[in-house]
C-alpha cells in the first residue's frame, strides 16, 4: 500500500476516478439522469475515460486498489442511510416482504440465467442486483465471488455486465410502473411498495414512489431500504455457497478460511451509528454523500477497465434472465400489496 500511494499511477488514478464520481454526482441531480443514478453514471464517465489509452494506462496501477478498497469503504459508508428505527416501524409485514423478494428473486433470476447458459458467476451478481439495490449489490457481492488471478479480468467485465443490465432494466421499469400507476387502481401506500418492493436501484424507487405522492414516496424509500438491509446477510449466504460449489483458491485465501464480509460488518456497525447516536440529519447527509463518492470512484475505475467487445457478446442471455425475472418480481409485488397492504 505505502509503495503505491508513493507511485504518480495512483494519484492519477484518484484524480480521474473522482472526477467521474463528482460529475456522476452532480448529472444525477438532474432531470432524467436521476433515474439512472449517480453510480451508473460514474460507471458510465469511466468507460469515456477509454478514449483517452494515455489516461488509461497512466492510472492503470491505481484503479486496481480504487476499485476494490474504495467500493468497500463506499458500502460502509452506505450503512448511514438505514434508520433501523424507521425499518422496524415499517412493520413485520414489510421486512417479512423484503425477504421473501430478495430470496425469490435470487433463486428466480440466477436459476433464469442458467438455463441461458449464463456463467455462475455473472447469474449471481445479475440475480443479486435484481433482487437487492441494483450496482450497491453487484458490487457488494461481486468480493464474496472468489476467482483465481487469471479470472480477474473477466470478473470485472461480469460486474460492468450485471451492473449495466440492472441499471437499463430498471430505469426501463421505472416508467413502465409510473405508467401503469392509473391502471392498477392501488393506495398511496400500495403504489409505494410495488415502487420499493419491485424496482431496482434506490433512484428508480424514489423516482417512482414520488409520482404517488408523499406517502408513496416515503413507503417505497422504507420498502426500498428493507432490502437494502438485507445486503450485509445475503452477502455472508453467497459467501459460503460459492466457497463450497467451487472450493475456489486465490492468492489471499487459505483453503478452509471462512468468506466472511468484514465490510459488511461495517455496514452495519453504520447503521446502528447512524441511528442511535445524536450525530444530525446534515452529518448523516454528508456521509452518506461520501459514500456515493467512494463508490462512484470504484465504478469509475471498474469502467475504465472494461471491454465493450466482451459485453456486447456476452449481453443476450443477462438481460433475458433479469427481464423475465423482473416482470414476475412487479406480479408478485403488486399481488402481495393489494393483498396485505
């Protein structure tokens, strides 16, 4: 660590990565481009950075570290958004709901992308993406997917492969939901948990649960954040389930060592910070803000990395399994809120 800190590639390496998660930040705020995210677009200006090989291979030392060190700081970060407080007000019906989706979703989408043919590995981070928070997910499991040094350049091509299917699929589902709001007839509160229980992305949610109103709004937000707590547990699940199905040995892991996410530990541990102690909504705020720009920098750095001839061929049979995984996730949210909400 202190050798490359010292190297001018890594300085390289934070000054482009945060330029790109700035500019990610600042776009998002925008009309339209909010329904895409702060993270996608990141993603998105570090795939840009591609048309500029000298940038690249100038910084190329340092996004290794950016994208592995910063994305776990980024989710611990993360962890100041839950108020456990607001999560257990929301309702054993709520969390039960948020557990049931993440469970169903996963099993759907990762056993949809097999039978595509899809890799493993790329139908779980798919799967994981669709069924807990979009890019925070893929990226937050994609370290319990332990792959040998010559699999790690086609490791980050699945992340920018599942992180791009999640983010097009969602935003696309967005205004399918904003369009159908007319048509299923449902309460503020219902509106909002098919908003929160269905779609994909944090930004799509609030973007969708918005156009209910307030009540809607803050119902797809709680809906939302129930998954999103649901991260940490079914990062430690994959963990133990991938190191048995592959029995996969790595520099840094010791065959028998448990895949335990210490980040995740973090998460939490922010969480309960976050609720618990009198530390201000604008502190809260500001956290949570450096937690965009961290994981903004690690989407950054992944998509200067990428290669686009690899995705695109690879690109049919992810966006099949997510899409039919997401039409019955919408059927069983919009069922489950007429019935129990």
């Amino acid at each position: 660590m202190a050798k490359l800190v010292k190297e001018k590639s890594f300085w390289t390496a934070i000054g482009v990565t945060l330029l790109c998660a700035l500019a990610g930040s600042l776009l998002a705020q925008l009309p339209y481009f909010s329904l895409i995210g702060a993270l996608v677009i990141s993603l998105v200006l570090g795939m840009l950075v591609q048309f500029s090989p000298r940038v690249v291979e100038k910084s190329k030392k340092g996004t290794g570290f950016i994208s592995n060190k910063f994305l776990r700081l980024g989710i611990i970060l993360l962890g100041f958004k839950l108020n456990l407080i607001d999560l257990a007000h929301a309702g054993v019906k709520t969390i039960l709901l948020a557990v049931l989706i993440v469970g169903l979703t996963i099993l759907v989408v990762y056993n949809l992308a097999r039978k595509f043919n899809m890799e493993s590995n790329l139908a779980m981070l798919v799967a994981s993406g669709t069924g807990i928070c979009g890019a925070a997910a893929v990226m937050g499991i994609s370290p319990q997917i332990q792959v040998p040094a010559d699999q790690e350049e086609q490791k980050r091509e699945d992340e920018v492969m599942a992180i791009a299917v999640v983010a097009i699929l969602g935003t696309v589902f967005t205004f399918i939901e904003i369009g159908l709001k007319s048509w299923l007839h449902l309460t503020p509160t219902q509106f909002g948990v098919v908003a929160g229980g269905s779609l994909h992305e944090i930004a799509h949610a609030v973007a969708t649960g918005g156009a209910g109103g307030p009540v809607s709004l803050d119902t797809a937000i709680i809906t939302k954040l129930s998954r999103v707590l649901l991260l940490a547990p079914v990062a430690l699940i994959i963990g133990f389930w991938h190191r048995r199905r592959n029995e996969v040995n790595v520099a840094n892991q010791t065959k028998g060592k448990l895949p335990i996410p210490w980040f995740m530990g973090g998460f939490i541990l922010a969480s309960v910070v976050g609720t618990f102690l009198p530390l201000g909504a604008g502190v809260l705020a500001g956290l949570v803000k450096l937690a965009y720009i961290f994981l903004g920098m690690a989407m950054a750095a992944l998509g200067m990395s990428v290669n686009f001839r690899v995705i695109l061929k690879r690109g049919k049979g992810p966006f099949a399994a997510a899409t039919i995984g997401s039409v019955l996730l919408l059927i069983f949210v919009i069922m489950a809120s007429k019935w129990f909400f």
